[in-house]
C-alpha cells in the first residue's frame, strides 16, 4: 500500500471514535505562516504532497486535495497512488472545499480539525455554511499528532536582536506607533500571532521556519503591557535583557490560550485571517471583537530610508554571486556533469560566500521540461543533468542582514527551438515593461497586471500565477499588503495600493508542460516620480542587479524601447558589478551585458 494510503487509513480509525465524519488538514502552522516547521508538516505527511500550499480533506470514504496552479503538476505526480483526488483551485467544475463540505457532509455530521491550525475566519465560514446541516465543528482534535509517531519536535532556535543600523527605526519607537493605532482603533488589547509582524516590531529574528528568520511566539499588547508568548530557552540572557528593556514580559508559549480565556470585558483587535480558531473560539462572550488587518503589516510593507539602503546593497553581493554563478554554468556545462542540484549546492555556497545567513526558500533549480513546474524542487536521487542545450531556470535568494532577496533568470545552455527563444522574448518583454511603467498613486497590483500580461494575452498565451508578490526585510520573501496580479485572491492579501517603500517581485513567465519553463524576476522598489495636476506619480526601481541572457532574445519581437530599457538596465548591473569581480568575470560580464540593437 502507498504510504500515505496507509496513513489515511490509520487516521480514519481515529476519526472513529469521535465520529468525526471529515477531518480537515491545512497546511498552516499555528500562526498561519505560509511556510511552516517540520513540526507541523501535517498535510505532507499525510497525502504526501510536498507543496507550500494546500488544503487536503479527509472523510470516511474519500480523499482530496485543493491546490493552486502553481503546483497543478507537482502535486498529480505525489498524489499518485494514495487515493488523495487532486481538486484543482478555480478551475471550471471544480467545487470549493467549502461548496464540497456543503454538498457532502451527512445531516448533523461533524467536522474536525487542530484549531490551532486552522484561522478564525475559515472557521467561522465552516460554521456558518454549514449550519444548515447541523454540522458541528471539533476543533481541539490533533488527530494528526496521534498517528504520526515520529513527529519532529517544535524548534528551539535561538532568538536575536535585529541591530538598529539594519532595521532603521527602533523597537519602542514601533511599540507607541502600534498603541497609537490601538487607540484610533479603540482596542483595550491587541494579540498579534503572525510571526512577522511580531519579529518587525520587537527588531528581533529568529529561526524556527526554514529560510523565514522567525521565532514561534504569540504577541498581547495593552496600553500598558506588552506580553511575548514563547519559549524561554530560545531567549539568550542579553535577547532577554533586550525585551526587559523595552517592556517586554515574557510568558510560556502555550500559555497564549489561558491569557485569551481569561480576558473579559475587553475590546480585542485581532486579524480574524491569520489568528487561529482556537483562540477566537477561547474569547470569552463579554469580550468585542475588532476584526481588521494588524497595523503592523503597512508600517513593515512601506520600508524605511535605511531599510532601502540597506537593499540595495544586499542585492549588490547578491548580484555578484549570480554573476559568478552564471559565468560558471556558461563555461561548465558541456564539459563538466552538473545536476540540477549540483547547481543549486554552488549557488548557495556562492551565497554565503557574498554574506548570506541562508537562502530566503529552497533554491529553483529546473532545466528542460522540469522548468515547467513553477515550484520544482530538485531531489538528490532523482534530478536531472544540465545538457548544453535548451534551457535552465533558477529561481534563488538570500538572507542578508542588508535584506532578503529573490531572482529569477533562466539562462540558455545550447540550441533553443524558436518557440523557446519567443517564450523567452515575451517574458523579457513583460517583465521590463512593468519594471518601468508609470503609475498614479492609488493604484494596486490590480491595476498594473495587465501591463505584463498584455504581450501574452495579444498572443493567446497567459502564466497561472501572479505576477509579482511583496517582499520582506530579512523577514518572509512573500509579504502582504501588496502584490501584482489580474485578479483578486481573498486569502492572499495582496491587493492594497502602492506607496513609495514598498517592496515587490516583478516575475512573469510561460509554462509549457513537458517541453519548458521561462521566467525571468527583479525585485522593484517603488519610489514617487513627478507630481502633476493629476497627482502624484510613482514608478519603480530595480534593485535587482543580475544580467539577463541575451542570446536567446529574438529582437524583432521588441519594441525600441524595450530594448533601450534592456540596454539600460544592463548598463547599470555592469557599472555596479564589474569592480567586484574577477578580471575574467568582469570581461565575461561586459560581454554579456553589451548593448543590443535590432
């Protein structure tokens, strides 16, 4: 039997005894990270499907698996064998978990899930959609726990203190602008669970997700006090001296549920997204509820003067190290057997070696048709060899103490067929435009989607995925408020407008299954331009700094002045690379930066 039929079996004869008619298992942790621990891998565990998103369900005589086209592909290939039915998020005929629980969960059947694990909003969605069929909701069931014996145990990594010539602005300074925003609010108390947010706010890191320099740990603020929900033993005696300082009291992490419990009379801001069900369930009746987004995600989103600086640089050693590895794949492949993750090992070491504390997500290393699943993942028994011919996509970034950074470039490793070398084009295109466009302030990623989707959809051809995201300082590589994508996606949060600060990936591309994958991403910061009668303006900057190949690029394609802005853009990555380089990389990189002309 495949082994997560085995474990789906096991859990249904723990689902017996509490009747629990379906049980639901997310892919969150306690705190609704998008990535999470090994400790609370339970959706992997139990449909084998290794993807950052997804929702899997399991009732007494059927199992499924809701994802999104990002990982269409991957998770057909891992659901194989285990009897999880791959559901295919927004595709024709396909029912959402919810419109699925509506139509077949049994008249007063019940329903359960890890409170923990799943937020307050989808639980009181659950409630309510199914209220017409008496559905009752057991949310204190761990039935994962149960049955995985050899659970990885929660991290202990220790906690640190983000100096203030990399944050920008300090932590007290923070703390009163948060209590401010309680007070316009008119909240008595304020628990913050999103680990984030938590980390920005107190200039701490920590290293309990992989590539997120988060710690696990709950917030409560008041206007006097402000309790931090963690485990003791990650906080070194000076991280302690730190938080004393500022204010800080400390209290075991799981603590978190009896201080809810025992609040009364309170008017409590919470984020009903990202807080966990338990806790809102744990809230006392006398307490008010005030539901809105948690007002540190605009103060982190909109970085500040050192923060910017301080990117800049980062995506300096960052831009070295892909050049080093680029000039490494051009001149190794062909003569020296380089896998997939062979290349993927170099460019981390490439990484640290620039100063990278980590990699800000599990390195992208995808040659051939492997590029065209969006988020492949390279395994050590099973990727593929580099050939010199068609092409190899990467996608990679680095933890810095300057920033967090994330780059795609897919680099041409021989003969390419003409469909590839116009995919390729096109997704140049793409990305350049939105790099350089022009906008009014006001304006969200909604609004500016279209300006990289345009060369595609004229031709009949799209990505199924957004076109760029948020990014945080050396803190999650996807981060709210702000994204750029066609259309709204309620759970993402990514739809706010642009402001000057604000951090985003530009990252389009084409996914041909079986034959391809191209994308090419800068990271853009958005800054004002001219103001007019008609408002001020904003534009974005590359921060960025990595050449992009420039042999596949078929030039009729573009316009003259996509190619002055490939032009310029190059000119700028060789102006601020070159005098870090070896004399042989640097003649490598004028070479492959020179100025293209139809």
């Amino acid at each position: 039997m495949n082994e997560a039929a085995r474990r789906i079996s096991l859990l249904r004869e723990h689902m017996k005894p509490g009747k629990i008619d379906a049980y639901l298992v997310p892919t969150a942790d306690y705190h609704e990270s998008e990535y999470v621990g090994d400790h609370f891998k339970c959706r992997e565990y139990i449909t084998g499907f290794t993807g950052s998103a997804g929702t899997a369900l399991i009732t007494r005589d059927w199992a499924g698996l809701w994802t999104d086209g990002r990982y269409f592909i991957q998770a057909a290939a891992q659901l194989a064998g285990s009897g999880v039915e791959l559901m295919k998020q927004g595709q024709p005929n396909v029912p959402t978990l919810e419109e699925y629980l509506e139509t077949h969960m049994p008249e007063g059947g019940i329903l359960g899930f890890d409170g923990r694990s799943v937020n307050a909003r989808m639980g009181e969605n659950l409630e309510r959609r199914l209220a017409a069929k008496n559905v009752s909701l057991a949310c204190t069931e761990d039935l994962i726990g149960e049955i995985w014996e050899d659970r990885p145990r929660l991290s202990e990594e220790p906690l640190w203190v983000l100096d203030e010539r990399y944050a920008g602005r300090p932590a007290a300074n923070k703390i009163a602008a948060l209590r401010a925003e309680m007070k316009y609010a008119g909240a008595s108390v304020h628990l913050l669970t999103t680990l984030d947010d938590i980390m920005w706010l107190l200039n701490v890191r920590g290293g309990d997700i992989p590539h997120n320099p988060v710690a696990l740990c709950y917030v409560a603020v008041t206007e006097w006090d402000l309790l931090l929900f963690i485990n003791e033993k990650i906080v070194p005696p000076p991280v302690l001296d730190y938080l004393i300082r500022l204010g800080v009291e400390l209290q075991p992490y799981q603590h978190v549920y009896d201080y809810v419990s025992g609040l009364r009379d309170e008017r409590v801001l919470l984020e009903k997204s990202k807080v966990n069900y338990l806790i809102l369930h744990d809230l006392d009746a006398s307490n008010t509820v005030i539901d809105r987004m948690n007002p540190t995600v605009m103060a982190k989103a909109v970085k500040n003067d050192i923060e910017i600086a301080n990117m800049r640089a980062a995506h300096v050693k960052d831009g070295v190290a892909m050049v080093k590895f680029i000039y490494w794949l051009k001149h190794e492949v062909g003569h020296t057997k380089i896998s997939e993750c062979d290349a993927a090992d170099y460019l981390d070491q490439l990484r640290r070696e620039q100063g990278a504390m980590d990699e800000s997500f599990d390195t992208i290393s995808a040659y051939g048709a492997n590029a065209a699943m969006c988020h492949y993942h390279a395994e050590a028994k099973s990727c593929a060899m580099l050939e010199p011919k068609g092409f190899y996509l990467v996608d990679s970034g680095g933890q810095y103490l300057e920033g967090t950074t994330d780059v795609t470039r897919t680099i041409a490793l021989g003969p390419l067929t003409d469909e590839e070398r116009e995919h390729y084009t096109l997704v140049l295109i793409s990305m350049l435009r939105l790099g350089n466009v022009r906008f009014l302030s006001g304006c969200s990623g909604l609004s500016l989607d279209y300006v990289a989707r345009e060369p595609f959809w004229q031709r009949g051809l799209d990505f199924n995925h957004g076109t760029g995201h948020g990014v945080g300082y050396l803190l999650n590589v996807h981060e709210r408020p702000v994204g750029i994508r066609y259309r709204v996606v309620p759970e993402r949060q990514d739809s706010a407008p642009f402001a000057p600060g604000m951090i985003c990936s530009d990252e389009p591309g084409i996914y041909i299954e079986g034959s391809h994958g191209i994308r090419t991403e800068n990271m853009v910061c958005c800054q004002r331009a001219e103001k007019t009668e008609y408002g001020q303006f904003l534009r974005f900057e590359f921060l960025t700094l990595v050449p992009i190949d420039v042999e596949p690029l078929r030039l009729e394609l573009m316009e003259d002045e996509d190619i002055r802005h490939l032009n310029e853009y190059h000119r700028l990555v060789y102006d601020e690379l070159a005098p870090l380089l070896t004399a042989e990389e640097a003649g490598w990189l004028r070479e492959a930066t020179r100025p293209v002309t139809r």
